[in-house]
C-alpha cells in the first residue's frame, strides 16, 4: 500500500492538531538536528583516519 500526496496531508494536519503548531515545529527542529549530527559523526570516521605519507616507492 502506498500513501499519496492526500494521506500525508491527512496525518499532517492530525499532528498538528494533536501537538500544536510550536511544539511541532520544536519537534521537527530537534528532528532536523538529530539528522545533522548524526550525518557529521558518520563523516568523522573518514576525518580521524590520518593520510598515509607519500614513499619513495611511487618513483
């Protein structure tokens, strides 16, 4: 089963009505940071590696 364009709608103004206009934009604020955060420490592990040094090998 696939939800359209008219389902979302539906659960978005039943969210909206159950939490409110402010405490759901705080939830999705908190949501988008969560998002961020995650997707920087999953980039940190390619940062922590340290460059191997160029050797003489390469000549």
């Amino acid at each position: 089963m696939r939800f359209g364009v008219p389902e979302l709608l539906i659960v978005l103004v039943i969210v909206i009505v159950l939490f409110g206009p402010g405490r759901f934009g705080k939830i999705l604020g908190e949501l988008g940071s969560g998002l961020k955060s995650f997707k920087d420490n999953l980039g940190s592990d390619k940062k922590d590696e340290e460059p191997k040094p160029p050797t003489d090998e390469a000549k």
